[in-house]
C-alpha cells in the first residue's frame, strides 16, 4: 500500500471512531441541547476553522468568541475546544493533502515525531519555564519571518520564480513543443476573464528555475514532450514534490517531536512548524499536510478523554464541528486559488501574529 494513502485510511478510520463516540454521548445527553446561542456558536465555528485552514489556529479565536458571546462556560472550555475541532482538523489534513504533493517518508515521520513528543515529551518540557519558551518561540518566529519576506522579495541568495513567459521559453530551449504558449501567459495575466472551470488550468505556477529543472526530466519520462495551453499548469504543479533528505529529515523529526511535546503546555503547532519547514530549505506550503497531520492525529486521543470525562459543552462541540466543516472548505478553495507569492506572505503575516501573541502570553506569566 502507498505510505500517503496508509496514513490516508489510518486518519479517516481514527476520525470515525471519534465521531461514532462523539454522536452517542450526544444522543445519550440529547437534553443538553437548547436553541440558546446557535447563531454565536456557529459563527465561532466557521470563523476559528476558516482561521485554523490558513495556519493561524483556532483555539485562541474560539476562546475569544465564546468569552464574548459566553456560550461556554469557562470550565468546559478545554474539552470543547478539542472536541470540536478534532474533525475540522481532520478534514484540513484531507484536503491540504490532496492540493500539496509532499513525500510520503517526510510527512509520515514528521507526524510520528510531534506524537511521540506529546505521548513522552510532556513531562520534560512542563519543566521549563513557559515564559522561556514562548519569548524563544516568538524570537524565532520574527527572525524566520523576515527571512521569508527577503525570499518573497528576492533580497539576498533567494531564488525568485519564473515569469510565465519564461517558464515557456525554458520549456522549449529544453525540447518541447508548446502549443498556444502565448495564449497560456495571456490567460494568466487575465485570469479573471477566464472561465471558472478552466481558472485552475490557467494559474501561475509559481515555480522557480531550479524546481522547472526537476520537474522537466519527469516530464519527458511520462512521454509529454508536446503540451498545449491547458496542460502547462496541470503538468507541472502535479509534479512538484516537497520533502526533507538526510540530515535535514532527521533535523526535521527532532524539531516536530519538540514541537509536539510543546503543544501539550499549550503551545501551538502551526506557525513553529511553518517555520521550522522553511528554515529547512522546502517549501513553506509542505508545511501544511505536515502540522494539519500532526495535530489531526493528536487532537483526537486528548477529545476521546475529555469525552470519556463528560467535561466539555455538548451543544457548542456540535455547532462548532458543523459550520467549522463549512470554515474549512471555504478557506480551502480560497487558499488552492491563491499564488504561491500571496500565500507565503499569509504566512509571513501568521509568523509576526504569533510570535506577538508569545510575547503578550510571557509577560502575562511574568505577572
């Protein structure tokens, strides 16, 4: 079996056996369920999920809505908070797996790594000193964010992406025949004025010149040596691979279990795991099959406990789960639409909000 469709079936065998769990305690306690705050609730919902698609979290956002809107009470807001994003969650991994072509090697022991911290590293890193941690977190994040903006600004030793123009031009010097290429970089240009179910053909892909030069022999491989207008983009992108080799694989293993331990005091996954995938010189974007996978596979085991428990708000981890499926999916298409440039520089924007929401958390603890 194919290692990325393994971890495919683990997942969604894993979610069901959550969610079957999930719906009987409901059933069984079917009087907790009152037409009181739906509409915040569901709000809340969409919002943290739509948020959390885009790497920037959604328990902070939930906690804030339901402080506001108090439609949970501050006791059960642990439990609701895993409960009802445990399936969001899950979904995100699906759909960010099937847009991003990562190696199955990379995203299976980056994932193994943030497990096995949380199982066996959280008795080591509750030891140190949150503030510590989160003004070291939030130093790094600044530091990684403005090595990205250099990169997306091709200041310094970063390679920039080819111009469509180009990418036709490189394509031919190297043997191929492109049919109606200026029709391609026209369409580009103009992709507004193209139709909706041809906007997916027609999209930058973003490439620079050394990964055309990867993909270019997988090309010729598969026998396309003539690709017309519609089969530029689709036979690129669909080749593009991300993962880590090496030193850097092992590198990459070692941060994720300490990322994954953190995340058992309360530190999140995401933005650190964006930028610990960048820093290791692979596309930022691999970063999202990688920390939507490892918090998917964590994020249900602490669920089923507090489900075991009974602590958490029934009502609000059913609306949550119901309109933060719908926050998922809209921030998916919105973010497989947008440019590799513009979808970096959300990343830049999440990396500057959470390293300032680490410093406020360690003054906070200073109090």
């Amino acid at each position: 079996m194919d290692i990325v469709l393994f971890i495919k079936v683990a997942i969604l065998a894993y979610g069901a056996v959550f969610a079957f769990i999930f719906i009987k305690d409901c059933i069984k306690h079917k009087e907790d369920f009152t037409k009181t705050k739906l509409v915040p609730l569901a709000i809340i919902g969409f919002i943290s999920d739509l948020l959390d698609t885009w790497g920037i979290g959604s328990f902070a956002t939930c906690q804030a809505g339901f402080k506001f809107s108090k439609s949970c009470s501050d006791e059960n807001m642990p439990g609701t908070l895993n409960i009802a994003h445990t399936i969001p969650t899950i979904a995100e991994f699906l759909l960010f797996l099937e847009l991003i072509k990562i190696e199955g090697l990379t995203l299976v022991t980056l994932i193994a790594g943030a497990a096995i911290g949380a199982v066996f590293g959280a008795s080591i890193v509750s030891k140190w000193s949150p503030k510590v941690i989160r003004i070291g977190l939030g130093t790094a994040l600044l530091i990684l964010a403005g090595v990205l903006s250099c990169k997306l600004a091709h200041i310094g030793p970063f390679e920039s992406t080819m111009k469509p123009t180009a990418i036709v031009a490189e394509l031919e010097a190297n043997g191929f025949t492109i049919e109606n290429g200026d029709d391609w970089v026209a369409n580009i240009k103009n992709n507004k004025n193209v139709p909706d179910d041809k906007k997916d053909l027609f999209t930058d892909p973003s490439i620079t010149k050394t990964e055309l030069h990867k993909v270019i022999p997988l090309l010729k491989e598969s026998g396309l040596t003539t690709l017309t207008a519609e089969e530029i983009t689709p036979s690129i992108t669909s080749r593009l691979t991300y993962g880590l080799h090496g030193m850097k694989l092992i590198l990459g293993i070692l941060i994720n279990t300490l990322l994954g331990a953190l995340m058992t005091i309360g530190v999140g996954l995401y933005a650190p795991c964006m930028a610990m995938i960048s820093a290791l010189g692979v596309n930022v974007t691999a970063a999202f099959p990688v920390m939507m996978g490892s918090c998917a596979f964590l994020m249900p085991s602490a669920g089923l406990k507090f489900l075991k428990a009974g602590k958490y708000d029934r009502k609000a981890a059913v609306m949550i789960t119901i309109f933060g499926l719908g926050g998922v999916f809209v921030a998916y298409k919105v973010a497989s639409m947008l440019p590799m440039n513009v979808l970096t520089g959300i990343i830049i924007c999440v990396m500057i909000y959470t390293a300032i929401t680490f410093f406020r958390d360690a003054k906070k603890a200073e109090k």
